[in-house]
C-alpha cells in the first residue's frame, strides 16, 4: 500500500475549505440573509430546537446577539419561539419549514456541480468519503471549541 500524499493534501485543503467558507458566503447573500444567520437556521434545522443559549454555545455568539439574531429570524418567518413541552418556564426556539429562502435554487449549482464529480468516483471513493465526512464533523466541532476556549 502507497503512502498516501500529505503535502498535496496539505497543500488542496486550505483551498478546498476556502471554498466552502466562499460559497456559504454566496448561498447566504443569494437568499438575503448574513452568514450567521443563515447558519442559525442550518443550525436549527440540523439540530431541532433548542434554548437560545444553546444556540449561542453553537454559533459562538453572546446571548444579546443571538436573541437579535433570533428575533431578525423570527420577523423574516424562518424560526420560532415555543414553549418547551417538558419545562413551560422555557423557550425554544425552532426552524420553520417555508420556502421563503429559496434555499434549494441557491444550492443547485454546487449540487449539480458536486453531483458531477461524485458520479465520476467509484464506491470505494463514495464509501471514502462518506467515512471522512462522519468522522471530519466531529473533529471540526472539536476544534471549534479548542479554538473558543483558547480565547
């Protein structure tokens, strides 16, 4: 077995993550809304509901500014606040399903895009990257809060 090419990896990730980083950027002006809320919703969406400090913990945001964040959502119809069944002292907040964003045509070209190159790859490449992406999430997440507690 080849040892596999750690300096061309080193050298396509920052460039793949760039591109990542660059088309949320778009995705979230193509809809009308900032990244970070675009992320708050992708957040909740992903996630289900959840308090608003947990939704702070996730965005990296102060409470102030994730209940603003919160509330510019709320007023655009794409979350909402509701009681929590198990605490009715808490609030929850949630996605709204709508088609307001138009979040699926703004997405379209890269899925085609991506679906393109995914066609190209055999199952073991699918299967590869597949396992990468299970195990890059959670390593993200964890980097992320190394990054945060390193502030």
């Amino acid at each position: 077995m080849s040892r596999p090419d750690l300096e061309r990896l080193g050298a396509v990730y920052p460039r793949y993550l760039n591109a990542i980083v660059l088309h949320g950027l778009a995705t979230a002006q193509a809809v009308g809304l900032g990244p970070t809320d675009l992320y708050a919703v992708g957040t909740l969406s992903f996630y289900g509901r959840m308090t608003s400090g947990d939704l702070a913990a996730k965005t990296g945001l102060t409470t102030g500014a994730t209940t603003r964040l919160i509330d510019r959502l709320e007023q655009r119809g794409l979350v909402r606040r509701v009681t929590d069944p198990a605490d009715r002292r808490r609030v929850l907040v949630e996605a709204v399903e709508t088609d307001a964003l138009e979040l699926d045509a703004a997405l379209a070209p890269a899925r085609d895009k991506l679906g393109e190159v995914f066609a190209a790859c055999s199952p073991a490449e699918i299967a590869a990257l597949t396992d990468h992406f299970e195990r890059a999430t959670p390593a993200f997440h964890e980097a992320i809060e190394m990054i945060r507690e390193s502030d």
